[in-house]
C-alpha cells in the first residue's frame, strides 16, 4: 500500500505535466494484509511495578524468580539460565556473569556473546536477601533456574500471564532486558554505565538499540535548558 502511494503520486505528476496521457493506476487492486499491531517492547516504572507485586515468590524456585532476577539486572535469557548459587557473591553485592546457557540446543553452559559480557553486575540489598535464603541448600556449580530442557516460549508464556494480572502491556523476557535499560536512561544513568551493565560491546550498540529513549530524553533536556535561560534575564 505504501509503495503505490509513493507511485501512483508520481504517475499523477507525469499526467498533470503531460508526460504520460493517462493514470494507468487508477484501477489498481491493493491487496495484502495489514501489519500487525506491533508488541510494546519495554514497560514504565509504573507498569514494572505492577507487574513485580504480582509475581509468586513464595516457595521454592520458579519462573517468576527467574522474571524478578531479569527485571533487576538487565540479563540476557541465556545469561539468566546459567547463573549457579556461586555467581553471587554478597559480601560485594555483585552477580558475576560469565557463561551462558545452551537452552536452543542440549543445553550445558557456553561462553558469553562476547567478551564485553563478562561482567560483574551490581545488585540491591533486597535481591541479595532473597536469593542468599533461596540458593543456600542448592549446588554451588549447577544453574539455579534449569531442570530438564528449557523452552523461551515457556518463560514468555508465563510473563504474558503475570503481565495479564497486573493489568499492563504484555512483553517478552527479552522486554524485560529493555525495561531494565530503559528504566536506568530515564533515571539519568550515563550511556556508558548502561553499556557496561547490559554487556554492549560498545556505547554505540547501546545508542542504537535505545536511541528512542535518548531522543526523548534529549527533548527533556531541552526543555530543561531553555527553562534555565529564561530565568537568567
């Protein structure tokens, strides 16, 4: 639909200058369905916040857990799956990311995406309680979250439900990842401290994947200054 758009404004110009003699357009049959409604892809602060009351943290381990560590941290799925009781160390409020999980394959661990992903992402001291009194009877070496064979659409499958409850826009885990980002950008936090969390290779990946949110917060900024200079006269 578009693309006729575009050709049939131009073939209209062709008739108005008399360089064709007729719009051989103007009977065509535009077919095709239309786009889908794209997905949001990143929840507010608000909406973050409905969806963590909801989650189930009662009992033992479980995919909501799984959704509170991401929300959290930023991780990539398969970065999340291979975290073991020994990637904490609470004594420096860290998480120590350097492996990943093989969940499209057989599973075990693998390396990082690349080598900007080995990383030590710092924690709160509410996530540290609760994964110190979560893992503390669990292996020290085996993954925390992995029994069997994992499946992506079983974890977005169960993020779609919690997302239903609270009432705000479905997303998926990797939604979760930039929630996270896009939380820490809005708050302030510089490009380079979001790169270096998120495990970007460069700033430069950072700013292409998020340039929506620094374009709105560049307006905001603009806003800001132009409110300052005009208190200066």
């Amino acid at each position: 639909m578009d693309f006729h758009h575009q050709l049939k404004s131009a073939i209209l110009d062709a008739v108005d200058e008399g360089l064709i003699n007729r719009d051989p357009t103007r009977k065509a049959v535009i077919k095709g369905k239309p786009p889908r409604v794209k997905k949001p892809k990143y929840l507010n602060q608000f909406e973050l916040h409905k969806l963590l009351d909801v989650l189930n943290l009662e009992g033992g381990i479980s995919w909501d857990w799984l959704i509170l560590l991401i929300a959290k941290t930023g991780l990539r799925f398969s970065e999340a799956l291979a975290v073991t009781p020994d990637d904490f160390i609470f004594s420096r409020q860290v998480l120590s990311i350097d492996k990943t999980w093989d969940y499209k394959e057989n599973g075990g661990f693998l390396p990082t995406k690349n080598r900007s992903s080995i990383r030590k992402v710092q924690i709160d001291w509410q996530l540290i309680i609760q994964f110190s009194e979560l893992i503390k009877n669990m292996p020290p070496h085996e993954p925390i979250f992995v029994h069997g064979k994992v499946y992506n659409s079983t974890v977005n499958g169960v993020l779609g439900r919690r997302c239903r409850e609270a009432g705000v826009p479905e997303i998926t885990i990797h939604g979760l990842r930039h929630t996270h980002a896009s939380l820490l950008l809005f708050a302030g936090v510089s490009i380079a401290s979001v790169a270096k969390r998120l495990g970007h290779s460069s700033m430069t990946t950072t700013q292409k994947v998020y340039l929506h949110v620094i374009q709105e917060l560049e307006n905001q900024d603009i806003d800001l200054v132009m409110r300052s200079l005009s208190g200066l006269c």
